[in-house]
C-alpha cells in the first residue's frame, strides 16, 4: 500500500476480489476516530491499460471536480473511495465495455480482468474499512455513493445491486434516467440498468425493494444539458434505448419532466430531483443541493 500525503493507493488483490487498485482520500478535520466512506466510480475516458487508468484516476482524485470532493469537504470526517477502473477500446476503434457507466454490457462481460466490476468495487469497500479500521477508524456501515455523468449512472447502478451497502446517492448528469426498483412499467419488462426484472440472475438473490426505497437520493441535471449517451451503443443498447425513449422521451430534457413523472407514479419519496437553471453538463450547482440536504445525507445509516 502506498501513502501519498492524506491519499492511499491500495494495490489490486485478487484474493480479496479486485483486479483493480483503488485509492482512498481520508479528511479528518476533527481528528475523530469515526469516519464517513464516500464512493465514487472513476470517469477518465476511454483507458486500456492498468497503469493508464491509475494515472487518470489519480489526476482525477486530487485535482478534478468529482463530486465526492465536494461532499467531502462539507464533512468533518470521510475518507472517499475510487477504483482505478480500465474502460477498454476493441481494436476497431470502437468503445465496447463502459465500466465507468456500470452498464448491461459490463456486467455481463466475461473478460477476467473487467468481469463484474460492481462486485469488485464491492469488495474494494470491504478492503478499505479494514484498511480504515487499522490505521484506528470506525467507519461508517454504509456509503455515499456520488457521480456526475458516467459515474453518477455507475452511482445509482451500483446502490440499485447492492442497496443493503448504500445510505445514499447523489448522483448528476444523469441523462434524465433513474433507476426504478420495479420489473416492469407501463407494460414493457425492465431489466438492469432499467430495472430489476433479472435482478435475482445477475446478484443470485431477491431484490430487497424495502432497503432500496429507504436509500436517499438527491438527482440533479443543469436545464441547458443536451449530453445525451442514450444515443450511444456503448452506453446504453438499442432495447434499451428504445424503452428509454417510449416510457421517458427522446429529448433529454422533456425526459426529465418525464423521470420526474414516473418517479412520483411509483411514489418513490426517497427520490428527490433538482434542475439547475443556466447551467449545461456541468456539476455546478450541486454545492446547494448538498447544503441544503446535508442532514438528510449524512443520517441515513440503517
């Protein structure tokens, strides 16, 4: 394990099930012993090797805007959590397995070092409270996963597998999509990402719908934002597309009206939604969001 100043590289382990290092920002403003873990997926592009990805990651961590910095800093004591994640190109050029989006195609990869990244994340949680834990932490039972763009899908994506993990989501940019704990909606079958209609294949499990519905989550999208990876076959498949557009829409930004819609349809009230005016695919103004609901994020332990 390396120690870079307040940041430590935790290398891959595969006996503990991760093929991925990951890296671990502690903030202790108080010096207390007890500590929030804050998860985030990393979003640094197309990255074929290992030692790309841990580069971009690390650049990513200490100087981008990610949103878990920005929760951190609100927090007297956290420590975030990001794997170093690849995101492979096929040698035609063409992008084929969007781990930093968490999509159908890379759960269902069976490529050894990229198979069920959720799964190596979740083990990478476990590592780093052990970790946390020896260097004389109590770390918090559950997570706050956060995201913009890719990684606010791979944010809700990962609290929708594994929500007996997650307390909360805090997720933007997320193309107008949110995940919905149901399988199906309006007469169409909704697999993951969209639901959980194979759910019980993928996590070899009942989806426990009750501890989904009590994570909090706080989505937000800048009313200028025309990003849209819906188009794009590597993000999201032409089924999925398709049931996208029919129970949403096809423009982003009359989708989220319509996610807003179903959400209230389904009476998903731990969902809370945010337009922010004037801006386009852009994390400004998540620094109000996270103000205004800091209580609500950071007491939502089960």
């Amino acid at each position: 394990m390396k120690i870079l100043s307040q940041l430590l590289y935790v290398e891959p382990n595969k006996q503990e099930g991760f093929n991925f290092g990951y890296f671990i920002k502690i903030f202790n403003r108080e010096k207390s012993n007890k500590i929030q873990l804050i998860g985030e997926g990393n979003n640094c592009g197309v990255v074929n090797s290992t030692d790309e990805a841990y580069r971009k990651t690390l650049w990513e961590i200490e100087y981008n805007g990610l949103v878990c910095k920005k929760l951190q800093a609100k927090l007297e004591s956290s420590a975030i959590i990001i794997p170093c994640f690849t995101r492979p190109m096929s040698s035609d050029g063409g992008h084929d397995i969007y781990t930093h989006m968490l999509t159908s195609q890379a759960i269902k990869t069976n490529v050894e070092l990229i198979k069920r990244v959720d799964k190596q994340f979740a083990n990478m949680i476990k590592n780093a409270k052990n970790v946390l834990s020896d260097l004389g932490f109590v770390v918090s039972d559950k997570i706050i996963m956060t995201g913009f763009s890719a990684s606010s899908k791979f944010a809700q994506r990962f609290a929708l597998l594994y929500p007996e993990m997650v307390s909360c989501v805090i997720a933007g940019g997320i193309s107008a999509i949110s995940c919905l704990p149901v399988k199906e909606f309006n007469g169409e079958i909704l697999n993951y990402p969209l639901g959980v209609n194979d759910y019980q294949d993928i996590m070899e499990k009942q989806f426990d719908k009750e501890t989904y519905e009590n994570i909090k989550q706080f989505l937000f999208m800048g009313d200028l934002d025309e990003n849209d990876p819906v188009t794009y076959d590597d993000c999201f498949t032409k089924e999925e597309r398709r049931i996208i557009y029919g129970i949403f829409d096809e423009n982003i930004q009359k989708r989220w009206v319509k996610m807003i819609d179903v959400i209230d349809k389904l009476k998903l009230t731990n969902t809370h939604t945010y337009l922010v005016k004037g801006v386009a695919h852009s994390p400004q103004g998540i620094d109000k969001i996270i103000d205004a609901n800091l209580s609500e994020i950071i007491n939502n332990e089960q």
